[in-house]
C-alpha cells in the first residue's frame, strides 16, 4: 500500500450539532432575572444565537460554553457575591458576542429584545 495515500488523507471528526430541544431555557430564565436586565441582555443574544439553525456548529459549542459558565453557581466571582458577582458572566457573555458578531443577524436580536420585554416588562 502506497505510504504517501494514507499519510495525505484528510482525517474527518463527527462533532454532535447542539439542538434547541437540548436547552433548558427556564434554567437560564431562572438566572436571568436573579441577575438582572443588564446581564439579560448579552445572554439572551447569545441563547438566540446558539439555538438559530444558521448557526455553525463551531460558534454553538462556543456559545454554549459562555451559557454554561452563567448557570454555574460557583465561578471565578460567584453569583451570589453582591455587585460582583455576575460581573465575569457579562464579560464571558460580551466577548462571545464581540467574538462571533458576524452570525448576529437583526431576527436574532429581535427574538432576543422581545425575550427580554417578557421578563423584565417595565424596564
């Protein structure tokens, strides 16, 4: 068997494409209103991104990964430090958005404003 074939084959990873069935999103909610409209925002942005079909499967694990640093109750400034402590989840949540901008479509945004009217009505 020629050497040079096998050595020059291209090597293929499978990668399981999240769903949006496979997102709690009354978990998220549940932290969203603990943590306040400002931390909302940026994370209901990134919820929307991570369960639009358009999305590639390379910024949904990164997108995920930014959600799944908000759920956990114990991180770099945990959550229930007062005034701090969901200050590192707005900058994890910020810097995935500034990262993967360019997948931020205005029908994103949209489902996103109008999640954020429905739990926070008279802001």
């Amino acid at each position: 068997m020629n050497n040079n074939y096998t050595n020059n084959q291209e090597q293929i990873y499978d990668a399981e494409v999240l769903e949006s069935s496979s997102i709690d999103e009354n978990i998220i909610i549940k932290i969203l209103i603990k943590s306040g409209r400002t931390i909302a925002k940026p994370a209901l942005e990134v919820l929307e991104m991570a369960i639009d079909p358009f999305t590639p499967a390379q910024v949904r694990v990164s997108l995920m990964a930014a959600l799944a640093y908000l759920i956990m109750p114990f991180d770099l400034f945990p959550d229930f430090i007062p005034l701090v402590g969901f200050s590192d989840d707005f900058v994890a949540l910020t810097a995935v958005l500034s990262i993967w901008s360019k997948y931020m479509t205005p029908s994103i945004r949209l489902r996103a404003e109008r999640k954020l009217n429905k739990i926070f009505p008279f802001y």
